[in-house]
C-alpha cells in the first residue's frame, strides 16, 4: 500500500467530508422521535409479556 503525506491525506478526508449529505434538523427530531415510541412501545411489550410469564411460572411452580 502506496503512502500518503498527511496534507493530501487531509485534502481527501475534507473532499470526502463535503460529499456527505447531512440530515436536516427536522429529519434528526423525527428520527428520534420515532425511536422514542419504538423504544416505549418494546418496552411495555415486554413488560407485559414478563408479567404473563411470570403469572404462569407462578401457577405452576404452586401447584405441588
């Protein structure tokens, strides 16, 4: 692999960096946003299921 001298090395990562497309400020506020009602939603899927599991193991586990 051939070596680069940090100024050229530099240039390409500036070139590089302006090619990239950056998310509006709207764009992030929804994404995280959404990713807020996922997370709460998986959580109280969860929770519920923990509670059914546990309920059951419960039942089970009494019955001797």
């Amino acid at each position: 692999m051939a070596r680069t001298n940090p100024f050229t090395f530099f240039q390409q990562v500036r070139s590089e960096v302006a090619k990239v497309v950056w998310p509006t400020r709207n764009e992030t506020l929804i994404s995280t946003v959404m990713v807020l009602v996922m997370v709460i939603f998986a959580s109280l899927f969860f929770l519920a299921a923990d509670q059914i599991i546990q309920f059951f193991v419960g039942l089970i586990l009494s019955i001797r």
